[in-house]
C-alpha cells in the first residue's frame, strides 16, 4: 500500500488535498514545527484531524524543531492537545522531544525526523527502538541506498518525492544581518522569492528565507522522484511525500493531484514514467527547476 | 575569606597528531581530542594512527590528563563497517572517551567497548535540557551543548540534570546547526557530515528576489551576501561559564598549528586556574586578551552566549588585518650558565628580529636577536632552513618546549 503525504497550508487547502487523493496530510505550527507552508493554530489543525478523519484519512502533525529549554517546557501541553486530537503521528527530530513523549505515556505515534541526519537502517532501527513507527529519510541519500535501508528494516522509510529540500538551517537571522551591515532594511520572509546565487554557478538560485527558527536556504532544485515511483514501489519504499513549503494553493494541490494518479497507475500496471514527467513539468512554477537530487547519483559520487 | 573553587572544569583542546597533543598537554589542557584513521569529521587533519594513539594515551595519563576521540561521522550504509574493531581497540588503548553523534555508532560501541565513556558530539545539536536527559539515559557521561545555546539556558540546563556539559568557548563556528548544513554536499557533492565541509558558507553570493519572473538584486553598496561567522570567544566571561555548571571549556581546532593551540591551552589554563583559586577577587588580566589576539584568525565574538548574532558576529566587508605572528623556533634547550638556548627552527628568523619566548604556565618575555650560530657553532646572521637546529643568547631563562614567536 502506497501512502501519500503532503504538506497542507489550511483547512481548504487539506479539503483539496484529500479531493485529490492525499492519505496524509502533514500539518504543523510554530514552535515545534520546522519549514512548514503555513503555520496552523492548534484550532485550526484540530478542525483539520476532525475532517481528516471523517473522511477516513490521517494527519501527522510535525514537530520537528530542534527545541530549546523554553520550547521544551511548552511541549507536554501541545503533545497533550495533540492526543486529545487524535493526531495519527507526529515527527520529531530532537530526542527530548522522544523523552518528554515517554514521560507522558501519551498514545501518540511518531517519526523521526531529524533532516540530514537519518542516513542508515541502523540509525532509524535505534530510534525505532525508542518507540519511533518509522522515519523520514534525509534527501541527501541515494536511492540505492534508501532501497537498501528499507529492505533492513519493517517499519516504513518516508521519501520525499517532491519539493524543495532545507539545505541549511541557522540559528541566525542571516538576511536581517545582511541588511544591517549595509545599513537598511529588506525582505526576509518566506513568501517574498527571496534566493541566493553562487556566482561560480549560474544556474543556481536558493531559495532564503527567515522565520521563527532562524534562517533556512533551500535546493535550487525541486525534487521529483516521478519518473522513479515505480522502482520505489517495487522495492518498498510506499511512504510519499510531497512538500509544499515553497508552493501554495491549487498549483500544489494540482501537484498531488498528478501524484496520486500516478500511484494509481502503477498499482493497475499502467504507469508510463515519460507521460507523467512531462505533465508534471508543465503544472512545474517556472522559476524552480526540477531534479531529482541526489537520488540517482551513486553513493560513491558523494564523499 | 578566599572561596576556592573545588571542581575546576576541564580546559579541553584539540590535537590534530602526536605532536599537538604533548604541547597541548604541556601547556595546560586537562584533556585533548583526536581523531582516529577513520569515523571522524576532519578527513584532512593529521589523524591518529593506533600506535599514535597509545603513544598519546601514555603521554597524556602520566600527566594527569586524558585523550577523547572524535567518531562524529553522520554514517550512511557501510560506513559504519569495522566500528566495533574501532572502539573496542580505543577502549584497549584506555582512550578516555569517543565524541560521537550518530546513534548507530554509539549502538556500536556500547555494544563493543562497555564502558568506553561516549559524548555526545555538538553535531547532534542539543539545545534542551530534556534532550541531555534523553542521552543520559541512554548511558552517556557527557554531551557537547550545541553552539546555539545561551548562558541562560546553560544554568537552566544544570538546574535540570546532572550528565556532563561541554560547551565550546574558542575557535571557528558553524554558521548554521552544526549537522544541519548540507551546503557542500549540493554544492560541490562533498558530504558535510562525513568530513566533506567545503566551507561553502564563507563564499560570497549574490542575493535577490523574484518578482513575476524577474530578478531584482538585493545586494546593497557592492557588498556580496555571506554567513561567514566571525570565531568565538568567551575568554572574557570564564567565570559565567564556569558558574553555569560547565564541566569542559572545549577549544576548536584539530586543524590549527601548534602555535595557535599552544598559545590558546595556555591562556585558559591560566584564566581558569586564576578565576578558581579565588573567585571574589578574580580581575581579568589584559595580557590574557592581548595573548590570544597573537594567534586569533578571525575577529572574535561571544556567539550565542548572550543572545542570537548580530552583523557585527559575521564577516563582510573588507576584513580586517589582525596582526600576525608566526612560529619561529622551539626551544630544544638552555644552559642557565652562558644563557644560551638551543632552538630548532620552524621558520626563517635572524640576527636583529624582535621575537618572543612564551612557555607553559604563562611565561613570556620579548627580546631582539642578537646573535645566532649554526650546528657547528659557527656565527650565521639568519635561520633558513626548516627544522635547522640553531643556538642563541636569551634574555631569560627559557625550558624545552618554550616557543619563539615573531611577528
């Protein structure tokens, strides 16, 4: 069974997003949860789990952060909320969020999610062994090696298989510094196109922006394992998921829209790779390229 | 009433070989931190060798301190192949403790060295005291605090559990959470948390927004977008740190020359034992900052310790000269009768140059050369060739192992 995760911004987006055929939907809100489209009230993620739910689908809700003492201590109440909620799973990436979790005893199922920093079977059998039901893979694998860690292990690898990737996340308001140095003032938030260039690479462009949590620059490069989700499925990697941090409304939901369909065909044998690439490309925002990271390179090209 | 502090903490620094590691320990480090041939993050730093390492471990136990090994590689698949022969020949050499971070490693060398302590690297980046209790219970004795952390939440730490704090108080900083970069790895497909760091956050870039399709640049003045972070030090604010509850003052730097950790062992050393012998009368010594500002690389900063970073924690602009000192000659030995000291050379120096001798404990004195000799005793105007040996009239009693810097 192939599950369909993506990010959702609000409820009438959620709405579209399981009208679509998402499974899951992936929700979350400052300060626990990292890079999200829109950061939900836990009103408005509740209200959100009540539709998902009677509509016989789940929502994870991330929270993923890397916590401080001050969130930490504001934790037990919103994992609490969350169990009252009968939120499905949430992600988490920092280990005293798994402590805090235990202390608890909350009936709350979880993934980590700890960004690059989930390389290996060995390391997903250990969180595993802390009580996690699955983890979320760093984009910076291959997809012989995630084929290789998924046949290890029982619980499911989570592959983005489309979307921007966090390539850096600082504790510092980067672009606000930038400003100052120069004496003035300028965009920082997420949703004003803010991007960086290395000038030796022309066709670079990282997205940038600030929040809550610092300043978090991005790929230049969407991921796309299209043209791959046969060979996923073939090898057990069938937990998708779709990041709409960078891409809002229909235009992302048109995006899952075309995910799903492909996963129907290719549990009814009819998936052509070639037709769904191109029409992918074509629902693609101009100014974002699409790639497929470092899926397809050899483990060995990376060192 | 003098109020000593009983339970100094431990002046930590970073040894890049054999080498480093004695002068570390010779000038006042409690304990060093290695790497070994393989699991750790600096590929291109001098790496130990098992024979190495136990030549280490012996020098450093007969002097009191201790030898942590840095395994902080983030693994993928195979990576973590031959760790357990690793560890357990680490526990066998009586290494004092592995710095690790990823929890496939640590499963490995519970499992192959019990009772080799384990750190917790600052790669795992822990910010919160509930995160300290979470690897405590998984048996480790320390955790390096991220570099993300303030003062305050340190004291809060300490209020909440007992495992070990190490905290960084000198050196290069990671821009971003450390582990949490992979700037090198899409960059120039050099992994970050595998020893690949290519430094991709000093470069210079250029930064613009997007409107309907077209570029407008936000560079200001000419000056290009970076998030060169400025190094950290906290020599000035010692005593916070101490009385937050932080039980090892960790050095950056298993790159750096035997002149820069030499030189900065030797001013916390000096700090620390001043600060804990009598904290109420404790007054900041200015030799202390004039010292590490001979050997600092880049401007310096207190990082996150009193607040997030402002510009003035970062590098733009044109960056400015800090006066160099280079490592002239190391002092092999000395005759208290002529006052002449036998020098081996580690760069040209001659008859004339104003030079300084400094030597563990905080010694120093400055003086001209004035005359200098060859092996065969014969007089020479200057020291060329590397790793000559030379003799010259000092000013002051020097001891082997002093060093001779010049500007």
């Amino acid at each position: 069974m192939i599950e369909l995760i993506t990010t959702a911004e609000s409820y009438q987006q959620a709405e579209a997003l399981l009208d679509a055929g998402a499974d899951t939907l992936y929700v979350g809100g400052h300060p626990f949860g990292l890079r999200l489209p829109n950061p939900l009230s836990i009103e408005e993620i509740g209200k959100i789990v009540t539709y998902a739910h009677r509509r016989g689908k789940k929502v994870t809700v991330a929270c993923n952060a890397l916590m401080h003492n001050e969130q930490i201590e504001k934790l037990p109440l919103y994992l609490t909320r969350l169990a009252e909620l009968e939120v499905d799973t949430i992600t988490i990436g920092d280990p005293g969020a798994i402590f805090v979790l235990k202390e608890l005893q909350l009936p709350l199922k979880f993934f980590y999610d700890a960004g690059t920093l989930v390389t290996s079977a060995e390391q997903i059998a250990f969180w595993i062994g802390q009580g996690a039901s699955g983890a979320v893979a760093a984009r910076e694998l291959t997809l012989k090696e995630l084929i290789a860690m998924q046949q290890k292990l029982e619980q499911p690898i989570e592959v983005q298989v489309y979307g921007p990737t966090c390539i850096h996340q600082s504790g510092r308001p980067l672009l606000t510094n930038y400003y100052h140095y120069t004496g003035s003032d300028g965009p920082v938030t997420k949703d004003q196109g803010l991007y960086l260039r290395d000038p030796k690479n022309e066709e670079s462009q990282y997205p940038i922006f600030e929040d809550e949590d610092g300043t978090h620059i991005f790929s230049t490069e969407d991921l796309s394992l299209m043209g791959q989700l046969k060979v996923m499925h073939e090898q057990g990697l069938n937990t998708w998921k779709l990041d709409g941090v960078l891409l809002h409304g229909e235009a992302f939901v048109r995006v899952a829209a075309l995910f799903h369909e492909a996963r129907l065909a290719i549990e009814s044998g009819a998936f052509v790779p070639e037709s769904f690439c191109n029409r992918l490309a074509k629902l693609q925002p101009e100014h974002r390229p699409l790639g497929t990271g470092f899926y397809m390179k050899n483990p060995e090209d990376v060192h | 009433m003098m109020n000593m502090i009983e339970k100094k903490p431990e002046v930590l620094a970073p040894a890049g070989n054999l080498e480093k590691l004695k002068m570390a320990i010779r000038y006042g480090a409690d304990a060093v931190y290695i790497g070994g041939q393989a699991f750790g993050l600096r590929s291109r730093a001098g790496n130990f060798t098992y024979e190495e390492m136990t030549e280490g471990v012996t020098f450093a136990h007969d002097r009191g301190a201790k030898v942590y090994v840095a395994a902080n590689m983030v693994t993928h698949e195979g990576d973590a192949k031959g760790a357990d022969v690793f560890f357990k020949t680490l526990k066998d050499i009586r290494v004092d403790a592995v710095i690790v971070s990823d929890p496939a490693l640590i499963v490995v060398c519970a499992n192959a060295a019990p009772g080799l302590p384990i750190h917790l690297s600052t790669q795992a980046s822990a910010t919160n005291y509930k995160t300290l209790e979470f690897w405590k219970s998984m048996g480790l004795e320390r955790v390096v605090l991220a570099r993300e952390v303030g003062i305050e939440e340190i004291r809060e730490m300490r209020r909440h559990t007992d495992i070990e704090i190490e905290a960084f108080v000198h050196g290069a900083m990671c821009i971003a959470y450390s582990g949490r970069c992979t700037l090198s790895n899409h960059m120039v497909n050099r992994d970050a948390n595998r020893g690949g760091c290519a430094q991709s956050c000093r470069w210079k870039y250029d930064l613009f927004e997007m409107d309907g399709g077209k570029e407008e640049s936000l560079l200001r003045d000419d000056e290009p977008f970076s998030m060169s972070a400025v190094d950290l030090s906290m020599l000035h604010h010692l005593p916070d740190m101490i009385d937050a509850g932080v039980n090892s003052l960790k050095i950056e730097g298993r790159m750096k020359s035997i002149h820069y950790v030499s030189t900065v062992a030797n001013v916390y050393r000096n700090v620390v034992d001043a600060y804990c012998s009598d904290p109420e009368h404790f007054t900041f010594d200015p030799a202390w900052d004039e010292e590490i500002w001979k050997v600092a690389q880049r401007d310096l900063s207190t990082g996150f310790y009193y607040g997030v970073p402002t510009e003035k924690e970062q590098l733009f602009g044109k960056v400015r000269k800090i006066p160099k000192y280079t490592f002239a000659a190391q002092v092999l030995d000395y005759n208290p009768d002529t006052h002449i000291a036998t020098l081996e050379q580690r760069n040209n120096f001659g008859v004339g140059e104003e030079v300084e001798f400094y030597g563990p404990g905080f010694a120093h004195f400055k003086q001209t050369v004035r005359d200098l000799w060859n092996e065969d005793g014969e007089p020479i105007d200057r020291a060329p060739n590397p790793m000559m040996t030379v003799t010259m009239t000092v000013d002051a009693a020097v001891e082997p192992y002093f060093l001779m810097r010049k500007k």
